[in-house]
C-alpha cells in the first residue's frame, strides 16, 4: 500500500472531481484574493497620481498588499457577515497600511473591488487559453492541407450520406477554433475596471468629498495629510480617477458603471460558452471516429481502463465532451444575473461568481485538451476508405479546404 503521505485539509476542492478543469491556478481563491489586492493599490496609485492621495500613501498600500500576509481562511470565514470577501479584506489591509490604511478603498464599494478583481481573473486566464486555441487551430490547419484528399463518409443523422474528405472536417473544426478565438480575443480585450462609488454615481470621488473624507480620516495622523488636485475646468474629476484606475490594472474604462449593467459578464459568459461548444464539435466527432468500429481516428495517447487493459479511450475528447455540457448552463446564470435590481442588487451579482470561475476553468482545461488531442490524433485513411460504402464526387471539398485555410 501506498505511503498516504500527510492528511489532506479536509476543506481543501483539489479536483478530485474534475479533471477537465484547467487554469486553478489563475482562477483559484490565491489567485482571487492577488486580483484584489491588485485593485485596492490600482485604486490608492490612481488617487495618488492625481492628488488625491499622498504618494508614500500608494508606496504603503502597495508593501502591505502581500498575499502571504493574508489569513485566507480567516477571509473565508469572515466573508459570510457582510456576503463578499472585500469588507474583511479591507479591514485587514487597511490595518496592514498602518498611519496611511485611511486612504485603502477610499471611495469605492466592494462590488467596484470584487468585479475589477474578476475581470483581472478573467484576463489573466484567457491570456493561456488563446494560446492553446492558436495551437489548436495550427495543427487543424495541418491536418486539413495533409488530409484534403482523403476520402471518408460524410455521415448525416447518423448514416452515410455522401462522400467528403478528411480534411474538410478538419478545416471545419478549425473555423469553429478560429470563431472560439475571435470570441474571447474580443471578450478579453474590452473587460473593463468597474468604479462607481456607492450607487454608481462617482460621488464620492469629487473634491469636496474627497477633501471631507480626508479632514476627518487624517486628523490622528498629519503626516498623511496632503492637498486634492483641483480639476481643469469642465473637467470630471470621478471619470478622470475611473479612467486612470482601469490604466493602472490594464483593463478598458467603461462607459458607465456597471454594478446592474452587467454586459461585461454576460459577453464573456457567452464567449466561454462558444468556445466551449466548437470545442465539444470536436471533440464529439473524435469520439464517435474513434469507436472501435469505426475506427477512422484515435487519440495519440489514449487513456486506460480499470477493468479492461486492452482499451484505449479516447480520454481528451471526453473532458472536452464533459466541459462543453456544462459550460452553457453556467452561462446561463450568467445571462439570468442581468435582471438586476435598483443600482444595487441583492443575490443577482453574488449568483456570477463562482458560475464564471467554473466557466473559466472549464473553457482552459477544453483548450488544453484539445491542444493536446490535436496534437497527437492518429488519422487511419485506410479505415476511411474501408468504411466508405458510397460512391460519387467530393464536389468542391479541395477548394473549400484551400479556401479555409487562408482564413486567419
């Protein structure tokens, strides 16, 4: 028997359960509680570049913002009075920052926090998985110019229809690849900061209540006591610090606020779920070729059985298959959020965030998969050719492939 090495932490989700996931790492609750802090001294550098903070304010946020000085746990524990992890974790950092903690979260609501750190999240997983998809869509592209002429059965409600070719299908999993990419390339680029301030309305970040705030919140210690710019004329001093706090994270300046405008999820909700989709295509063309009685494809490395040495499963395609069932429904969570109340709402934007960490997973762990199973996928032409029953013309397969491939 294996040594059972030290006891696991009973509350610990290493997913046992769910190996089609991908990207823990950038998804998991380090990675979150990093996003956070990664906004809370966004916010403290964009006040103190504009004035409105001391610039040793920034410099203090910055040093005290280490994830390893954070009780994660204790974060945890605590998020369950005020419903969200940003109120404890302000309270921590804020005493972390010692005589310059006044000028954490100054101005801003927790949601303005929590949906900036989950764009960062967002961004941060997708930077990999459009890698992957790039992979993806190179090796389809080679698979389809090798196998233009290949013959095989196109095979319609489940019967052979008429003769096609290999690479044909390959050039169609690939525009789906190509449209999968498009979708979060264009996802990921416009995820915006979110700054809004109580109800939406920046109040709090123009200069009489700026200098309010800074009045009562230094009076104990005048070393962080500093004068607030004045804007330029006909200039908005809340939309000035909203579009320099998304610079200062790498993320697009929204129009608005969008505490119940909730476009940005919805958008990436949807993306992840066609990338999810085109993948599932793929990978559910790869599992019924590679059935022993087909036996047109297999996987490179196949996976094993627990009571049937002999099979070769077709392993990735299932994960694959697995996650693109899944990631429609989270989605629609996602989409079922914008019916969001007031400026505020109760329950509709606490009900995104864990469907769209799993939407994020899931999609990184398809695109891994798939680079993978692409990579490696064994084509049998003489299968092909055994199988095909039909006779006839492939029409314009040849010219349709040619034509694919010189899409980008």
């Amino acid at each position: 028997m294996a040594d059972p090495g030290p006891p696991a932490d009973p509350d610990a989700d290493l997913g046992l359960l769910s190996p089609m996931r991908g990207a823990v790492g950038e998804t998991g609750d380090v990675a979150v509680l990093r996003a956070l802090l990664d906004a809370e001294v966004a916010l403290t550098r964009a006040q103190a570049a504009l004035g409105r903070a001391p610039r040793e304010a920034a410099e203090a946020v910055a040093g005290a913002a280490r994830v390893a000085a954070f009780d994660l746990p204790a974060l945890v524990a605590r998020a369950r009075s005020g419903g969200n992890p940003v109120i404890p974790l302000v309270e921590d950092l804020r005493a972390a920052a010692g005589p310059y903690g006044a000028h954490v979260h100054r101005g801003a609501t927790s949601q303005d926090i929590l949906d900036t750190a989950l764009m960062l999240v967002a961004h941060r997983t997708l930077g990999p998985v459009l890698a992957d998809l790039g992979r993806v869509a190179g090796d389809l592209a080679g698979l389809a110019a090798a196998h233009r002429d290949t013959l095989m059965a196109a095979r319609t409600l489940t019967q052979q229809a008429v003769p096609t070719t290999f690479g044909l299908k390959a050039a169609g999993w690939r525009s789906l690849v190509l449209d999968a990419r498009d979708r979060l390339r264009a996802a990921r680029g416009s995820l915006p900061a979110q700054l809004g301030g109580a109800a939406g309305t920046l109040a709090a970040f123009h200069p009489d209540a700026s200098e309010a705030a800074s009045h009562s919140e230094t009076a104990s210690h005048p070393e962080t006591a500093f004068r607030p710019e004045r804007p330029e004329p006909g200039e908005d001093p809340g939309l000035r610090l909203a579009a320099r706090f998304a610079a200062e994270l790498g993320l697009t300046e929204p129009v608005l606020p969008w505490h119940v405008l909730r476009t940005p999820v919805a958008d990436l909700g949807g993306a992840l779920a066609f990338a999810s989709g085109a993948l599932g295509k793929l990978a559910a063309d790869v599992l019924v070729l590679s059935r022993t009685e087909v036996g047109e494809l297999s996987e490179g490395v196949g996976g094993g059985s627990s009571s049937m040495p002999h099979k070769h499963n077709p392993v990735r395609a299932t994960m694959i298959a697995a996650a693109a069932r899944q990631v429609p429904a989270l989605a629609a969570v996602l989409y079922a959020s914008l019916a969001a109340e007031d400026e505020r709402p109760s329950g509709a934007w606490h009900a995104e965030w864990q469907p769209l960490r799993e939407c994020l997973r899931l999609v990184a762990g398809a695109a891994r998969d798939a680079a993978e199973l692409v990579a490696g996928l064994r084509v049998h032409p003489e299968r092909m050719r055994a199988n095909l029953t039909l006779s006839g013309s492939t029409g314009s397969a040849r010219a349709l492939v040619e034509r694919a491939l010189k899409e980008d």
